[in-house]
C-alpha cells in the first residue's frame, strides 16, 4: 500500500466505494502484514465494533481483485494478506512458527524470473516461497 496514500484515496482510485469496513480492512493489512483473515477481522472489530467475519471476507476479496492487497497462500498455512503490492516480491517462511518476511527479487525486473516455456502466456508475475527456519527457532532448538 503506497503510504503516501490514504485508504480513502486508494479505494476512490480503485473505483471503489469509501465504506468504514474497507478502511479498517486496509488499515488492519497494513497494521498487521502476513495477517491471516482472523487476525485481521480481530483488528476491524477493535476499530469498528461488530463487523461479520464474512463481511471482512467480502471486503479482502475485493480488495485482492483491485490489487489494492496481495493475498498469498503459503502451502498448508491459511490465506495471508499484506499492503506491499505490485513489486513481485517473494517470501520466506519458517516451517516451525510460520514467521512470515519478504525477500526482494533477487534478479532483474519484475517478474523476476523467466519461465523456461511460457506456454504462449503473457507473464506478469513470478511467486516464489522460501522454506526454511527462522532466527528464533533456530535458537531455541538449539537450546533443548
């Protein structure tokens, strides 16, 4: 999310309609990044009070398809959210906590990496997941 942005701007530019649910969804994504969906309903009930999980559901839905969140979905972990969009960044995962950070690509220009056979697509993105153990982890197996 373009923080010199406000969540008003962004969704008046994305040809949606200014709601009190969409503001506090946008805020919560960028307050909470890798959030899963519970996290995210728990910080608009914080801001709106009662809000229905499916209306944030709702909400996250159209946002993803205005591309004003990326939604990622890391192999057996619920669907994660987060505001960083439109710069084909990667990921890495802890497969002991599920501790979530961004990796830049690595090489050239977005998408970063090129397709051996692109099957006649047009490709705008490259999705790539790091596996392995966080700092933390690491650490603390160490010490048993």
């Amino acid at each position: 999310m373009d923080e010199l942005q406000n969540p008003e701007e962004m969704l008046r530019a994305a040809a949606l309609r200014v709601t009190a649910p969409r503001v506090a969804v946008l805020e919560a994504v960028r307050a909470h990044p890798h959030a899963d969906a519970d996290t995210i309903i728990g910080a608009v009930r914080e801001e709106l009070g009662s809000v229905s999980k499916q209306a944030v559901y709702d909400v996250l839905a159209a946002l993803s398809e205005a591309r004003l969140v990326r939604r990622i979905e890391p192999s057996g972990s619920p669907a994660r959210f987060e505001a960083r969009v439109g710069d084909n960044h990667h990921h890495v995962i802890c497969r002991s906590c599920g501790e979530i950070a961004d990796v830049d690509c690595a090489v050239g220009e977005a998408p970063c990496l090129h397709a051996s056979n692109d099957h006649g697509f047009i490709i705008d993105e490259a999705e790539v997941i790091y596996w392995g153990i966080c700092p933390n982890c690491t650490t603390s197996n160490l010490r048993h």
